[in-house]
C-alpha cells in the first residue's frame, strides 16, 4: 500500500502512480470519472452502472477478487462506498478504499477533480 503511517506526505502523483502499480480493478461513479482516469493511463476502470448495486457487484464479482473503490469523498459518494463495500464483502471481493482517503488528505474529494 501507498504509506505505513497517516503523516507520510503524499502527492497526486504518488496516488496515481499507486493505482497502476497495483492493477486493480477500480470502480467509480461516472463517465467523467473514468475519462480522467484514463488520461493519467488508468485503464482498468468500471463505472458503477445504472442496475441494482447488488448486481452490480455481482457481476464484477464474477472475473475480480479485489477491487478498488474511488468513489467521490462527499456524503453521496461516501454512502455509495459503504453500500458497494457491503455488497463485496457479500461477495468474497476485497476492496480497497485507501485511495479515496489518500486523496481526501491531499483535499481532492471529486474524482473528475484529479
């Protein structure tokens, strides 16, 4: 992971760089989302779909174990991160939501803001 310990000073760079080091799936909320995204050369990326999250998870349950979570750190996107967290952790799939915190610290909370 990106840092042992809640001081470690941290860039957008370094978050970024991060995700592709550790390829893993990441889901986010929008098509903005996922076109910043792979501007920076993040590639493995869903955008959370319009069906029932349960299925949802379901069906990136079916090719992933592990997945990152880069929902927006607002109250929205913190609701959505609990409730997809709840539907993996259902499903046997490990998330990540270390990113959403990294850049929360950096004082990104939109995704599309990277």
């Amino acid at each position: 992971m990106l840092v042992k310990g809640d001081n470690f000073p941290l860039t957008r760079k370094d978050v970024i760089d991060e995700i592709i080091r550790v390829n893993k799936l990441v889901i986010v909320e929008g098509q903005k989302d996922v076109s910043k995204l792979k501007k920076f050369g993040i590639f493995n990326v869903e955008q959370i779909s319009r069906m029932p999250l349960y299925s949802f998870a379901e069906k990136i349950a079916k090719n992933h174990r592990e997945v990152i979570i880069l929902t927006d750190n607002d109250k929205a996107g913190s609701k959505l991160y609990s409730k997809l967290k709840k539907e993996f952790l259902r499903l046997g799939v490990t998330t990540d939501g270390s990113f959403r915190k990294h850049l929360a610290k950096l004082g990104i909370s939109h995704v599309e803001g990277l």
